[in-house]
C-alpha cells in the first residue's frame, strides 16, 4: 500500500515517510513496515501478513507505479483519496476520485486476473456505496488479445482504460465492433484526456460522452463494405465460412433442424443476418439476426409486436455483463426498418416484408 498512519494520526505516502517512523494500517491499524521495492517504489506492509481483510498483500510494482500514476493523473483536477478504507464493505480500492457532481468514481487498477465471481463482488460492494466503478487494466491485458467477453466485464462508458507503467502509457479503446469470423475491432487513443475528465465530472454520460463514446457505429457497415463489388466479396465469405461451420459439424444440429422443419437451409440464410457487426454478442453475428428473422417470420406478413417483447427474447443472446444491449437492439431494428422490413411505431413493430432466404 502507498499510505499509512503515522504516530500523530496522519496519512503519510511511502514515499515521504521516514524509517524511524512507527507506521500503522489505516484498515486494521496493526504496524506496518516501510519497504522500497526492487525498482524503488516506496510501500508499506504488513509486519504480520495475516489478519487485514480489507488490503491483499504482495502488491507488485507495476501495480503500486499504476496506482501512483493514476494517482497523481487525478490529483491535478480532483479531490482524490488514496486506497480509502471503506470499513461498511471491507474493500479499500486503489483511489477514490471525488467529483464535483454526480457520484464518485472507485478506481481500480487491476494487473493481474481477477475471476468473474470476484470482479462481481468487488463492483457490487463498491455500487453498494453509490460508487461508481472505473477499472483501469494493467500491462498483462494490455499486451494480451481480449476476448469479447472479457472486454465486457470492464468497460466503463463504452471504453477500456489501460496504464502501461513501463511506458508511462494511459490508452483508451473504444468504438468496439464484431464482424463473424474476424476478430474483435476497436479504435484506440493515447492519454485519458478529455474523455475521462468529461467522464471523472459527472456530466451527462449518455448525451455528451456516450455519442461521443459509444453511440458511434455500432450496427454500420460502412467500416466493412465501401462499395459493391466489396459487398458480394463480404457476403460470399461470410457464406462459406458459416456453410463450413455446418460441414465441421460446429453449428448446433437443433438450430438447423429448425430451420428444415421450416423449409429453410442454414446456409441460404438471407444477405441481411451476414452484415451484423454488433460488439457485445456472445453468439455470433449471424445467429443473432437469424433468431430475429424467425422470430419476425413466426409474427407474420402485416401482423405486429410489441417491441418490448421481442427485445425480451433477443437480450438473452449478450454477454451478461455488458450494459449496451438496448443500443444494439434500437440499431437493429432502425436497420431493418431503413431496409423497408419492419415499421416501427411507438413501442410497436408491424412487419412489413419478410426476409428472404437465397436459393441455390
Ligand atoms: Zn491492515
């Protein structure tokens, strides 16, 4: 940890206090020994490692220069304390940032790997106290691929956050995108800059930050397809590929059984449900849209729905943790609505065309 309790009762950085000094846990007030690590990163630790709950020992340099950086990063603007002890939770986060409006913002900044059961618990604790949650990833994420379904678990409006200690490197990602059988897409920019301070103030999320950050393509094909002839090329490989799939045997017999029984081949799927390019999927592109043309199919030529309901059945088809689903959705359906299929009204949906399958 960067702080502890001197013998006058007062918060003292490592990297200030002095070695004659008694120091104490701010969480479980037992000693603590001043250490300076391999690289000179002033620390404080437990004399007994054992008994504090609120503070996991053995923090590794990168994670005490991150949360040193990120400290300071924060400090120019904002009211900041460092590894608070929230004693209602027994957590301590690495910062607490304090904002001028709205809640305030827990930072996390997370070098190793954390399992989904205790990423939930470290976020439901901390929202427990009407905080929000920032995770900033560390060098291991950084350099690694993520997967879709772990980008998920710690985004915070629509973006990642990294820090890269070696090089002193704060990264966002953001504007993520997925088309079948390639990998994951996203842009990226250096420094947190205004994105986080509009972010770190509160301000309205959804209108300024969120288009900024997030409401950018999410359903769009203009990143893919910029003319025609790329259009057919994009179709045709997406087509092989699933007809692959079906060869493989990788594709779930009950799904093409279904669409037998309804006279359909999985393979002549219409153009449609080959162009989806939403990030937050946890099946497939393809399947997604697929799900949605039978479940179009199955209302009728002329015949309406709720919205809602077939929002219902579609929002079990996204990763859990991911918050941008109803997004996806609304883009969906403007989609198809742009593409003469359905009409939207109110928070009903009447079809209008159904979408074909190809012949041979
Ligand atoms: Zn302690």
């Amino acid at each position: 940890m960067l702080l502890a309790i001197n013998s006058s009762n007062q918060y003292c950085f490592a990297n200030l206090a002095n070695r004659s000094e008694n120091y104490r846990c701010p969480a479980c007030k037992k000693p603590v020994v001043l250490r300076h690590g391999q690289q000179n990163v002033a620390h404080f630790a437990h004399q007994v490692q054992a008994g504090c709950h609120s503070f996991t020992e053995g923090e590794t340099i990168d994670h005490l220069l991150g949360k040193m950086a990120l400290y300071r990063y924060f400090a120019k603007d904002y009211q900041v304390v460092v590894e608070p002890v929230l004693s209602q939770i027994s957590q301590r986060p690495d910062l607490l940032v304090k904002r001028p409006r709205g809640t305030d913002l827990a930072i996390e900044y997370q070098c190793s790997s954390i399992g989904r059961k205790r990423l939930q618990e470290r976020n439901q604790g901390l929202e427990s106290l009407g905080l929000e949650v920032l995770w900033v990833l560390g060098p291991a994420y950084y350099h690694r691929r993520l997967s879709g379904e772990l980008t998920c678990r710690f985004l915070y409006c629509g973006r990642l956050f990294f820090y890269v200690p070696k090089q002193k490197r704060f990264d966002t990602r953001f504007n993520f995108s997925k088309t079948d059988f390639h990998k994951l897409q996203y842009e990226s920019q250096t420094g947190f800059g205004a994105v986080l301070s509009s972010v770190a103030n509160g301000t309205d999320n959804d209108e300024r930050v969120g288009r900024q950050l997030t409401g950018q393509p999410i359903v769009n094909q203009t990143r893919l397809v910029s003319s025609t002839s790329d259009l057919v090329q994009h179709l045709l490989y997406q087509r092989t590929k699933l007809t692959l799939l079906m060869v493989q045997g990788r594709v779930k017999v009950d799904l093409i059984n279904y669409l037998y029984e309804r006279g359909h081949r999985l393979d002549q799927l219409p153009d449609w449900c080959l162009l989806g390019q939403a990030f937050g999927l946890a099946v497939p592109n393809w399947h997604f849209r697929l799900v949605l043309v039978l479940l179009l199919e199955r209302v009728g030529l002329n015949h309406w729905i709720f919205e809602e309901r077939l929002s219902a059945r579609l929002r079990q088809y996204f990763y859990p943790s991911f918050q941008d689903h109803e997004k996806i959705l609304k883009a969906t359906y403007a989609d198809l609505a742009a593409s003469g299929v359905i009409c939207l009204q109110d928070n009903k949906i009447l079809v209008i065309k159904l979408l074909q399958f190809v012949a041979d």
